[in-house]
C-alpha cells in the first residue's frame, strides 16, 4: 500500500517509522511518503493560510497550495478507476470506525491531507472530488489542533489490517469492534498467575473444553457491549443479543 501524508508537519508522522508500522515500511508491505504543503508554496514567507472571507476567528487554509498539491500526487483524474482515496481530516466528517478502516485497508493507494487552524477552505474537497474519491474523516465528536494525529490513528488502525502485518492474523478476528467478531466488545483476557491479589481467572477457561470456552467468551462479549456499548449490537438482532446479555 502507498500512503502519501500533506501535513504542515512533517516530523509529527516520524512515530510511524517505529513498531509495527516502521517494520512493515521496512519489509516494503507499505511505502510511506510525507510531504510538506509548504512545497507547493511560491512566495518568500511560504504561506498556507490567510482570514477568512465574511469574518470570524482563525485562519484558513487556502486552496492553491492544497490545489497544486493534489495535482502533483494524482495528475490523472482517476476517481473511477479505482485510483488513489483521498482522507481528509476534518471534525465535521464521516465518523471512523473499525469499517472504515477495513475499508482502507482494501485500497492501493491512500493520500491523507492534515489541515490546520480553522481548516481548508470549502473548495478543495469539490475540486479533488472531479479527480479522486474522497472521504472526509472525522476521528471523533472533539476538536484536535489539526489531521495529524487523526492520520497517526488512521495509519495505525489500517496497516496492521494488512496481510503479514500482525504476527498472528487470528488475533485481528478476535478483536473489540472486528467483523470476525460481530463488531461487539472484545471478551475479557487472563494470564498467568491462576490466582493474583485475591482475584481468581474464571474456572472454564481452565477446563480445556473449547466449545464451553468460546460460549463463555461469546456470553462476556455480549454482556459487556450490552453494557458499555449498546449501539454496537447489530439492529436485526438487538433484541436477542440484549436477552442474551441478560440471562449471561
Ligand atoms: N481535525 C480537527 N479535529 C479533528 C477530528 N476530531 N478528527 C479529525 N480531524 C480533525
């Protein structure tokens, strides 16, 4: 996979080069290019930002650098040949979530723009919309200074649902909030001691007896996202899952 990152900030991404993702940029599973917006600047003072028109606080991102930009990474327009999907971070976007990041994972190419101060003006998502597909991504109902951690989490939660990225692919299956696993909340996990500070690792799991194993887990799992997250039980089957979770 090819990941092209616009930020103002080029050394905020320098994490991605550790752990799991820096090992998979290592092996060749994902080629990672950040580039500074800067670059598409021509004037002494390399400026990206000016007021905004009708007023208001902040400054806004202005479309030439942004414009200029995208036409160097995509100089084809290749929205319906599969081509390149461009992220980009904005509060006001498509919540993500463990589907969206399956999602990604499938592409071949993903370009993720950080905006900074107040964003970019309205105009570059139409503009790039008449060249690539385009999702506006929103990490959650809270205000960051800018995409750039909202690009660290995306890489993260993408790249490790790459094939070879994780050690043991069963694990992704597993997971809080994974297909594999309905979407539900992750079953609780123990290991050794046995016993610790007075508290005990719950007799089945001991038992050997897998099919009692995988009911326990699945009740735990249940019962918790009953609890926790009750928006993650699949609307079809709510109601057996809420009476499930009830007599569990
Ligand atoms: N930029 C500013 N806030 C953001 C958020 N919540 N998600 C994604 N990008 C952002």
């Amino acid at each position: 996979m090819q990941l092209d990152v616009v930020t103002l900030f080029p050394d905020y991404l320098e994490p991605l080069r550790l752990s799991l993702v820096g090992r998979a940029i290592e092996r060749g599973t994902v080629r990672l290019a950040v580039h500074d917006l800067r670059d598409w600047t021509h004037d002494r003072h390399r400026t990206v930002d000016d007021t905004p028109y009708g007023g208001g606080a902040g400054m806004v991102m202005r479309p030439e650098p942004w414009g200029e930009c995208l036409d160097t990474l995509v100089p084809e327009p290749a929205h319906d040949t599969g081509g390149p999907r461009l992220v980009v971070f904005t509060p006001s976007g498509r919540r993500f979530d463990q589907r969206l990041a399956d999602e990604l994972a499938g592409e071949d190419r993903l370009i993720l723009a950080c905006g900074r101060y107040e964003g970019i003006d309205a105009r570059v998502v139409p503009y790039a919309r008449t060249r690539m597909r385009v999702d506006e991504v929103s990490l959650g109902d809270y205000v960051l200074n800018g995409g750039e951690a909202a690009a660290l989490v995306v890489i993260e939660a993408v790249v490790r649902l790459l094939p070879g990225v994780i050690g043991n692919p069963e694990s992704l299956a597993e997971e809080s909030h994974s297909a594999g696993h309905d979407h539900l909340l992750e079953y609780p996990i123990y290991t050794k001691p046995p016993s610790w500070r007075g508290l005990d690792v719950p007799e089945v799991l001991f038992s050997g007896h897998h099919g009692q194993i995988a009911a326990w887990r699945r009740d735990r799992a249940l019962e918790l996202t009953a609890e926790r997250r009750p928006d993650l039980l699949p609307d079809d089957r709510r109601g057996e899952f809420a009476i499930a979770a009830a007599v569990a």
